[in-house]
C-alpha cells in the first residue's frame, strides 16, 4: 500500500481532554459500567448495589435465565427501519422499556434520582419513583427536566395506613400517573454482603469497610459537599421522620388483598402490582380491577431461591390474556434480554443495577448513554431477528423464540 492509503486507511481518534468523557468513551456494554462502577465506589456502597439476599441464588439466576432463550430469525425481511416506540399502559413510549425503582439512590451519587429521571425523560421512557428513594416525589415533579415525563411510583404498604394513604393522595398531586404496589416486602431480605459490611439498620461498618471508604476521596469529596441524605418522601413523618435505623420496621407482614383492594379505590391512575407475581395472584388482580402487574423478584434483594420473573411471563399472559399490561425486570442486562421479554409476552422489559452503574460511573450522562445502549441493541436484534416493530415481535414471538437445550 502506498503511504497515503495507510493514512485514509489509519485514522487515529485524538483522545477527549476531559477524564470523565474518555472513560464513558470506554463503555461499550453494561458490564463495562459495572466494572467502572466499582472502581469508582467503596466497596461497601457498590456492594449495596450489586449484591443480593442470602447465597444469592437468584440474582445470579436473574440474568442466566434470559441467556437460556435462542431466536430463530426471520430472514429476508425489510428491517431497514426498526421502530422501537410503543404503548405502556395508555401511554405512548419511546421503547419498550423503563427505570425500576431503586432505594437511596443519593448514597450512591448526590446527583440521585433527579438525574435518573431527567435521563428517562431525554429517553422517552418511563421511571418509577421508590417510597424508599432520597428526593421527594413533589421535588422530582417540580424539575423542568422531567415536567413531561413519564413518572410512575412505587408504594409500599406501610404499618401507619395513615401515611401510606398520603402518599397515595401526594403521588396524585404530583401527576405521577402509574402507582406500583410492592409485594414482595412483607419483610426485608437478609443481604449478606451488607451485613459483612457493616451496611446494616443501624449502620455498624467493620474497620476493612471503613478503610475501603477512607480510600475512595473522590466519593467522600462530593458526598461531603452534598445536602443531608434522607428518606426524603417520609421525612416529616412520625414526629422526627424515619430514618435508616427504624424505617424497615414499617414493612408489614399483614398486608392482604383487602388493602390492595382499598388503594385500588382511592387511586384514580393505572394501578399495576410489582412482585413474583404468578399466574393465580394476577388473574386476582385483573378480576378486582388492576391494570396490570410489574414482574419482578426485587433483583434478588428479597426471597433467594424464588423463581426468575422472566419465567413468570409466559404462564401470566396466558392466565390474564392481552388487555392486561405486563413489564419485567430483574437480570436484564442487554438489549436482546428486552427483546427476548417481548417476545415472549411482556410489554417492556425494565433495569434498575445498570442505570446506577452509569450514575455512578459517570453520573447523568452515564446514565444517558446506558439508555442509549440499551435501545441500540434492542434495534439491532430486532433486525437481526427479522421484525421492524415491537408489535411484530410480540405477535410473531413464539415463532421467533426458543429455550436453548
């Protein structure tokens, strides 16, 4: 080859002058923001993220499970354009997925569930509040970055009834349009690399968790430089407010489908159920008046050894037939995990670890480029598989899908 062939054919990309843009330049896949992710976080707190109840079984059955579907293409079909937009409980969306809710999410990042929820907007997707999260529904409501979005909350069913109806009544105010009723949290999961780290209620950190903090100082640096950390959405509850220290003592074991049935009257939104939800209980749901449920384990945080909830599609669509909404999370890592819930019956498919990753491996734009990374590999695979849109491949599904031998 001639000299000036080399140089069209080597053409070096100059290095960007900011840190922060060369190493999210770096992040190609979901696990390159997990590593980052944990290298920029003490242990402890990426612990938190990353870990699951017990022997963590079904956190590491969470993501194998999507791995056991095979597509079988459908080929020569036109996919020169693949649409990814659709429909989420009435409401038009940019791509069949969304945000899961996550707890304290200002531990992990001051920048928090603002700047998760502004990425959303900026994706077309939905994200869903937690009870449990460190900005108040009415300050994530009131940002101009996500005065348009689609803003759904998720309620737990406290003991003080009297609280858990208020936050009912304040969601409404707020205009967050879908409530999710958590399930799954009759008690809380016994999270074994929290307690070996001290990350407990009350916080007891062992001297090895301390030191990992002490040699993270640009954490510390931003957290330090950052307001109060707070259950912001009870923070004036119960005389002081809950803290870290008694607020799991809250999570009632007597919840039934009474109080499902109470909130159902008072909410005047899309009402959905979030937990391992089988075919049985959602039916129920249907019957007294739910709009759909929310399939999903807690990421493994709760009950080990449960049953992966992308095993739970197939058998919920058929009890609760197609006017029922159905969404999926728990071990979806990759664009083609959205594809596979799809196909085999759900109407989006939601993450909740990925999206902290990239927060808290490159804060928002981290996170903005773990949307964008999530829906490039959706259309990718869609293309590949044969279909343009989202409608094509939840109709065609059973032919496109087959669980691997």
């Amino acid at each position: 080859m001639k000299p000036h062939e080399v140089r069209e054919l080597i053409k070096l990309k100059p290095p960007a002058w900011n840190r922060d843009t060369r190493l999210l330049d770096r992040c190609k896949t979901i696990e390159d923001f997990r590593r980052l992710s944990r290298r920029r976080l003490p242990r402890p707190v990426y612990d938190y993220i990353a870990g699951g109840a017990d022997e963590e079984i079904t956190l590491r059955a969470n993501a194998e499970a999507f791995r056991k579907w095979r597509f079988t293409p459908s080929v020569l079909a036109d996919v020169s354009s693949a649409d990814l937009s659709t429909s989420l409980f009435g409401r038009p969306s940019a791509a069949p997925m969304g945000f899961a809710p996550t707890g304290y999410t200002r531990m992990l990042s001051p920048l928090g569930e603002p700047a998760v929820a502004a990425a959303a907007a900026r994706a077309g997707i939905p994200y869903v509040l937690s009870t449990m999260a460190s900005t108040s529904l009415e300050d994530l409501a009131g940002l101009p970055a996500t005065h348009d979005a689609d803003r759904w909350f998720q309620l737990y069913i406290w003991k003080d009834r009297d609280l858990t109806d208020e936050l009912v009544r304040r969601a409404d105010a707020a205009g967050y349009r879908v409530l999710e009723i958590a399930v799954d949290t009759a008690v809380s999961g016994y999270r074994v690399r929290d307690v070996r780290n001290g990350l407990t209620i009350p916080p007891q950190l062992t001297l090895e968790g301390m030191i990992d903090l002490g040699v993270r100082p640009g954490y510390w640096t931003k957290m330090l430089a950052s307001p109060k950390i707070e259950f912001a959405n009870v923070s004036s509850a119960g005389g002081g407010g809950y803290t870290i220290e008694n607020i799991t003592a809250q999570f009632d074991p007597s919840v039934d489908w009474a109080d499902v049935c109470r909130i159902r009257e008072q909410w005047p939104g899309r009402l959905v159920l979030k937990g391992p939800v089988g075919p049985q209980d959602a039916q129920r749901a249907k019957e007294i008046g739910l709009d759909g449920v929310h399939l999903s384990n807690h990421g493994g945080r709760q009950l080990d050894r449960c049953i992966v909830p992308i095993d739970l599609v197939q058998p919920v669509r058929r009890a609760v037939g197609e006017d029922f909404g159905i969404v999926v999370d728990s071990g979806v890592r990759h664009g083609a995990d959205i594809a596979t819930a799809l196909a085999l019956g759900a109407d989006a498919a939601f993450v909740g670890r990925p999206y902290l990753w990239g927060l808290t491996a490159a804060g928002e734009p981290g996170v903005d480029r773990v949307a964008r990374l999530l829906t490039e590999q959706l259309r990718r695979t869609m293309q590949l598989v044969g279909v343009a849109s989202v409608d094509e491949l939840r109709k065609r599904g059973p032919e496109l899908i087959t669980a691997a031998h």
